[in-house]
C-alpha cells in the first residue's frame, strides 16, 4: 500500500512571497487534498517519520520571480538550488531527514519552488508575479501528489 500523500506549504505569510507556499497548500486545501502548512522545514522530518510522501511547495530565493520548478532533490544538496528564506531550510532538513531514514527520504519527497526575490520588509500581500505563480505551482503540486500516491 502506498502511503499517504500530503502536501506541504512551507512560508512565513508575514513576509510578503515568501508566503507563497502557505498560499498554495492553502489552495489545494479548499480542494480536498491533505495539506500541512509550517514556517519552518523542520515538520518535513515528522511527516516522514510518520510514514507519509509529501509534496513540498516553497518560495526559493533566486530567478525569475514567479518562475515554478520541480526542484531535484540532488540539486539541493549539492547547494547549487536557490535557498530557502527559513531558519532550517528545506535542503538542511532533506540532508538530515537522508541521515534519520536513508534512501527513503528521497524516495517520499517532491519539491516545488516558486523563485522569489529575498524578502526585504514585512507584507501580508503576494506580488503581481508571485501571486500569478500560486495556480501553476498548484497544479504542479497537485500533478507530483497524485503521481506519488
């Protein structure tokens, strides 16, 4: 049986795009998938732990903004992926989720990314491009969830 699939929108919705993965799981929700949103990468260990694929969506920083990708997970270790914005970011829990759990670590993670640029002040509000980012993102998300589960 395959395990179950959740979708996990990783963002601080204080700081303007970098809220943008809250945003999508947000959207996905009202769809009926299973979400998790955190502001910190962190959570991506539990859900592992607890058995679960994820499909993670985060802003990252770098690119065009608006810009969506389904991130290697190789990429992101190797740090030649754009950053995170949080305090344990996305690439720092995979290379200690590969530490706790293995091979299976990458076999359970999917990652989407939507390139923002750093956020500079405080803003409850997505830009143009980034909020025009949030349906494809969406789709995408959707698209990996429904090939993981």
């Amino acid at each position: 049986m395959t395990a179950p699939v959740v979708i996990l929108g990783i963002g601080q919705l204080a700081a303007g795009d970098d809220g943008v993965g809250v945003v999508v799981a947000r959207t996905l929700g009202r769809r009926g998938l299973a979400v998790r949103e955190s502001a910190d990468a962190s959570i991506l260990l539990a859900l592992i732990d607890a058995g679960r694929r994820v499909v993670l969506v985060d802003a990252v920083v770098g690119g065009t903004p608006g810009t969506v990708t389904q991130l290697d997970l190789d990429a992101l270790d190797a740090g030649s992926a754009p950053l995170s914005s949080h305090g344990l970011g996305v690439a720092e829990a995979l290379v200690l989720a590969r530490m706790l759990y293995g091979a299976r670590a990458a076999a359970d993670v999917a990652i989407v990314g939507i390139s923002i640029e750093r956020p500079l002040a405080a803003s409850f509000e997505l830009s143009p491009a980034i909020a025009a980012a949030v349906e494809p993102a969406a789709a995408l998300a959707a698209r990996l969830a429904h090939r993981a589960g």
